[in-house]
C-alpha cells in the first residue's frame, strides 16, 4: 500500500512507503506474571483468548519506511529485518486511550523514519472505550514481542511513545521485566502521560497555557476512568489507589531500576509536565544521579521546552526539528 493513506498530509511522493498488516501472537509468549492478582486475570484473560484465536479486533500494525533508507523494495515493507543487526523504533501513538493511529500521524511515521535513519512500526493498538484496561498495553507488548520472535534484536529496538502512549510504552517495559523477557535498548517518551490519578501541580499551574485540559478522577469522563472502564467502587479513596497501579500510572512503580536509558521531552507549558519531571527525577535518584552532579550520565536524560504545551511541542518545522535532532542523537 503505497501513499494512499498520505493523502490528506500532502506527503509527496517520493517520500516513503506504509503499510498495515494483521499479525498473531507470538507461540513463545507465555502467560503474564503481575504480582497484583487481580490485574494478573485481566492480562491472562486476555492472553488466553489470544492463544485460542479469539480475541476480539485482533493485532495491526503500521510499518513505515522513509525513500532516504534505500531499502530494497521487496522487504521495507514486511515485519522481518532487512540484515542481521537493523535497528527499528517501535512507536506508540498517543491519543488518549481512544485513538491509536491519528490521521496526520502518517506524515510524522514517515518523517520520524526519515529522521532517524530506521523503520518504524507502529502498533494500531484496541482502544477505549471499547476495549478497556489492559488492552492497549496487551496488544503493545505482543507486538513487541511479535518483532523479537521475527527476528529483531531486543538490543537493537528502540521504544517511542508520547503522551497516553508514554503510560502504555512503560508499561510494556515493566511487563517485559516482570515475564522475564530481554530488555530493549532504549525508550523514547514524548509529553508523557505517567499519572492517571491526575494529581500533579502541573496540572493547574499550566491550565491557562494548555489545551489538555484538566478533568479529575471525580467526574466519570476522566480519560483515566474511560481507559480504565467501569468499576463497582467509585469512591475517591478507592479510584485514587486504582489509578496508582504501575501498569496505569508507571511512576509509582517500584520497578524503575529495569528500564532502559531513556530520553523525555515535554513541553514547560504542558499540563503533564510534573509528569515528566518527576519520573526522571526518580529514575535518575535510583541510578545514584543527581542534577547537580557533572560526572555520571544520567539514566533519564529531561529535555523541557519553554512556551511549548502539549501540542506545540510537535508543531512548527523549527520545533520537530529540536525534537528529531534530540531522538537522532540519543538512539545514534
């Protein structure tokens, strides 16, 4: 499928090539190991339908592969490597758990791949509010380890995702850790989302400056509430230990020291900008990296954006410029 679905982004043609294909769950995945046994059925009632095909929706992914790679035409396009020891990024779209595959994004997978000198798969992940918690994280940790078992190095992947795809990205990282799987090399958070209880300053500080706008775990629209679905017990009390799971909110995991090295951008005017601040803080603390210290690297590398929110962050040729050249640099 070549350029047809590019067609509302004005991407000329010689640009790249995409295409979506349905895949199946790999044989070698095995049952999930989470210590919370309630969360552990969910995942494993999951696990189950797939194993026996009957899973509802299935598994999509969108491979994307710039013209500047010059990869041969015969093999861009299939879910296997092109040599022995390519490296790809896996991204995970945002969208607030209702959307995995925004329209415009077709130009930004061609753009990224371009960029970053690699392929780019893209999971087309079940949504809310459909498919609830934890189906979007399910379906990303089955397409990661869909790659491995087609041959891709777990060493040579690099994990992207922005916004409410951030939360899925490490969630899927604590999952590969807590099943025993090898850990991928790198991951890439955009404007994450790594706090579903909603609570961070940032939150009202940058209310007047962002168009993410605040809605709390009190009202039933909340996205956290949507993502998560219906519960019998909507007392505050209980949402807020809820949504304080790692696997919906990553940065009240115990877990951290797992992660690979990682690199977060945000905007200073985005409402999730604690978020961010606070994840690398931790992650970085874990690593015995301070901020004030100049001679270790440090595990999670900020990159903040002033008068950027959620959105401009990745608006404006001069802005995905910064934020390529950032991505380039750390996966390179």
């Amino acid at each position: 499928m070549k350029y047809d679905m590019l067609k509302d982004a004005k991407v000329p043609a010689s640009f790249g090539q995409i295409r979506v294909y349905e895949y199946e769950m790999p044989q070698d995945q095995q049952p999930y190991q989470i210590s919370d046994e309630t969360v552990e059925r969910k995942f494993n009632n999951l696990y189950e339908q797939d194993k026996c095909n009957s899973l509802e929706d299935g598994h999509f992914m969108i491979v994307a592969s710039s013209d500047s790679l010059h990869l041969n035409p015969q093999l861009e396009l299939q879910d296997m490597p092109v040599c022995e020891d390519e490296r790809i990024v896996l991204f995970v779209c945002g969208g607030g758990f209702t959307t995995s595959d925004l329209p415009m994004s077709k130009w930004y997978y061609l753009r990224m791949s371009e960029e970053l000198g690699q392929r780019l798969f893209v999971p087309r992940y079940n949504v809310a509010p459909k498919h609830v918690f934890p189906r979007a994280v399910h379906d990303v940790y089955t397409a990661c380890t869909h790659l491995m078992a087609q041959g891709f190095k777990p060493g040579n992947i690099t994990l992207c995702g922005n916004s409410a795809g951030g939360s899925i990205t490490v969630a899927t990282l604590l999952l590969l850790n807590g099943c025993k799987r090898p850990m991928i090399s790198r991951c890439i958070l955009i404007a994450p989302l790594l706090d579903l209880t909603m609570l961070q300053d940032s939150w009202d500080r940058n209310e007047d400056n962002c168009v993410l706008s605040h809605i709390p775990l009190s009202n039933p629209k909340c996205l956290s509430r949507v993502y998560y679905g219906p519960t019998d017990d909507t007392r505050l009390k209980t949402l807020y230990e809820t949504f304080r799971h790692p696997l919906l909110s990553p940065l009240f995991s115990s877990e951290l020291s797992c992660l690979p090295p990682l690199q977060i951008q945000v905007g200073e005017d985005d409402t999730l900008l604690d978020d961010s601040r606070q994840f690398a803080q931790k992650i970085n603390q874990i690593h015995g990296c301070v901020s004030d210290c100049c001679c270790c690297q440090e595990h999670a590398e900020l990159i903040t954006y002033p008068g950027r929110n959620h959105f401009s962050i990745l608006r404006g040729k001069s802005q995905l410029d910064k934020v390529y050249g950032s991505m380039r640099r750390f996966i390179q």
